[in-house]
C-alpha cells in the first residue's frame, strides 16, 4: 500500500511538472510596443525569477510580481494599474499584446532574449547635445498648451522629461541619433514616445501615447523658461469659501467633509484617478507623509475618477491602489464610467474648472479652501520634485499652527 502512495505521488508530481509551462529565461530582455506601421516604443526588463521581473525607464525601477503561466502563454501586469501584457512564450521570444480592457485598447508586443539596448543607432558620431530646458510647446496649430523640457546627456544616451502645468510625462530614456531625439517610457499605464529633430537651438517632433494618440510639438532652447505657478490654475468660483461633496467608500457609505473625521483638522483633497502615474507618484507621497504625521490634526481624503465601465471595476481599481502603496486615508469613488474633465468640474461645480489630475485642495481647521494646487511634479522631475516637498511641509505646518476657532 505504501508503495502504491508513493508511486502516485511520483506520477502526479510528474504530471505536473510536464503541464507546467517554462519561465522566462532569466535576464534582460528588450520589448516593443508596435505604435504605427512605422514607430516602435521600446523598453526594457530583467527576469529575476520564475515570479518576479523588473522595468527600467532611466532612473524608474518598476516591480512586477504578478506574473502568469499558461500552457504557452505568460500574462504579467505592473502593481496598481489595469493593464496588462499577455504573450506567447516561443523560445527566447514573446509575441502578444499590451491590453487596456476598460479603455478597448490593444498595442501589438514583443520581446527578445539578452538584448540590453533599448534603441538602436543608426549614426553613432556627430550626436546633437539636448542637455537643458527647452520651452515647448505641444499641438502648436490647435489645442494648444506648454511645457518645460529637461533633459540630461552622456555620449548618446538621454534622459529627462517634459513638464506641464498638470503634470510631468515621467522618467524618459532615450537616445541621440545623430540630430534626431528619440525617448521612451513604459510604466504599464501609459506608453509614451517621443522623436524629434534637432538643432543646436530648436526641435521639431511628434508625441506618441500608445497607439491611439499622437501630437506634434516644438521647442526652443530657454534656460530661463517657466511654467505658470502651480497654485493659480484652479481656484473657487466667486461667491465660494468652501468645497462641498457627498461621495461613497469602498464600503458604500457616503463620506464629506462635514463628517466628524475631518472636524477641526487641516484636510488635503486629492482629486486623482487610479489609472494616473502622476497620481500614482502623489498619492505614494501623501500616503509617507500621513504615516509619518498621523498624530498631528491633519487628514487626507482622495477623491477617484474612473475610466473603468462599472461602479464594481472602479472600487477594484482603487482598492488595488490602497493595497499596493498600503494608503490608510479614504479614497471616495466621484465618478466612474469616464475620466472627463469637464464631467468631473459638475461633480465639483464650486471649481473654476479640473484642468488636471491630479489637483490638491488645501483645507484649514475653518473649513475654508486656502491652496489649491494643480498638477504634480513627480521624482522624474528632480529639484521640482523636492521644491514641491518642501512647499507642501511647510504650507500643512502652516495650517496645523493656526487654531481652528
């Protein structure tokens, strides 16, 4: 009898291993994402395990850990956001799709084995030097609105970003190829692109966002080039002191700030959406800041707009953010279906206008609205990102010092 257990035990465990698909080959791998018929994004990843991968954009390190076999296809998803890459595993390669379910967005997506660079060069000498702020501006004959390059260079190799009054387009790497600027960044919510032609003072060139959206840009050298002050974009209309709204938790119970929780504390309002990396950037820094100051009069509050179709992906999405960056104070559920700008102002009709996610309402212990700031200056931005921390310290120690009455 014992026998015939273990020999059972033989079998199955045989069994298993031969249903059990590969792992990817261990090491760094070069993916692409096809945009166009003629522009490809490209990335980079490293394969620790079985269970475990890694994405690089310049200085982003980006976990992933939610990885899954089946027969021969791997599906893996960055931590919080919805999308996800699934691909056939055929020897050293992958071929599949980058996949936003709730949006109907599919990019076409492969990979290949020990291939370390991320872009290829065509003309390795005589490469232009980006190094600098350049003032830009994006869709310059509609639409139209501005940011700030800043880019740092060694040899060939680029990084940096764009900023703009509602945010930055995050940690950018890319290369020099002879005059023309190539940059790349994929975070498993967006997949940006940007090529340009370059001179020693100009640069003309097209932005890519996945698959579905492309816009051209232009920019100028301008050390001295500023963006508008973060803190006069948004504000209340006239006739308002307050900010009013009445949204359900995760537990469907409806949360303002009339509630006691909020009674005679310094409140920051957060108005994001879980799909957002410059979001994602915020909310891991508010998340530090109230664990660090949990004992003082001061709370958080974060008011989500959802893309996702139903009320039930929505609350997924944001109880997958809560969980991921272990966020303690209450992300309240203001829309969901779209991430509409103008649909969100009508939830907040007491605002000029949401021009960005996200946008900070600074609250005192009075209730009256005495900050709002719109857009955030993520790491991938360097000194902006300090000064934006160190603005942000001192204008809640501000608030927490004054009295209530």
């Amino acid at each position: 009898m014992r026998k015939l257990i273990i020999l059972t035990a033989l079998i199955l465990c045989v069994s298993c291993n031969i249903n059990r698909p590969d792992a990817l080959k261990e090491g760094v791998w070069r993916a692409e994402l096809q945009l166009t018929e003629t522009e490809i994004l490209p990335f980079n990843f490293e394969v620790t395990s079985r269970n475990a991968l890694k994405i690089f954009n310049a200085d982003e390190v980006i976990m992933v850990t939610d990885i899954r076999y089946n027969e021969d296809t791997i599906t893996f998803r960055a931590p919080v956001f919805e999308g996800y890459i699934e691909a056939v595993v055929k020897d050293h390669t992958l071929e599949g799709s980058y996949i936003k379910e709730s949006l109907d967005r599919v990019v076409p997506f492969s990979a290949e084995y020990g291939v370390e660079t991320r872009f290829d060069l065509e003309n390795m000498s005589n490469a232009m030097d980006v190094s600098g702020a350049w003032e830009t501006t994006f869709s310059p004959n509609s639409d139209t609105y501005m940011a700030k390059g800043i880019f740092q260079q060694e040899g060939t190799k680029v990084t940096g970003t764009f900023r703009t009054t509602t945010g930055d387009y995050r940690f950018l790497e890319g290369v020099m190829d002879g005059n023309t600027m190539k940059l790349s960044a994929f975070d498993g919510a967006h997949a940006f692109l940007f090529t340009a032609e370059v001179t020693d003072s100009t640069m003309t060139g097209m932005f890519y966002s996945g698959n579905h959206w492309k816009e051209p840009f232009k920019a100028e050298r301008n050390p001295d080039f500023e963006l508008p002050d973060a803190n006069d974009l948004t504000y209340l209309k006239e006739g308002y002191e307050t900010l009013e709204f009445s949204f359900p938790d995760s537990n469907d119970q409806l949360v303002s700030l009339s509630d006691n929780r909020f009674k005679n504390k310094v409140v920051v309002v957060q108005i994001m959406g879980s799909w957002c990396p410059n979001c994602l950037d915020e909310s891991r820094y508010y998340s530090e800041f109230y664990d660090t100051n949990a004992e003082k009069d001061i709370a958080f509050v974060a008011l989500a707009f959802e893309y996702a179709k139903t009320k039930e992906k929505a609350f997924e999405s944001i109880d997958r953010l809560q969980k991921d960056l272990g966020i303690q104070y209450p992300i309240l559920l203001a829309q969901y279906g779209t991430s509409s700008k103008s649909k969100a102002q009508e939830k907040l009709p007491m605002l000029n206008h949401v021009l960005s996610y996200p946008t900070s309402i600074f609250i005192d212990k009075k209730g009256k609205v005495r900050k709002i700031h719109t857009g955030f200056n993520g790491p991938a931005t360097g000194e902006k990102y300090q000064e934006f921390k160190e603005e942000f310290s001192s204008f809640i120690d501000q608030l927490l010092a004054e009295d209530a009455l």
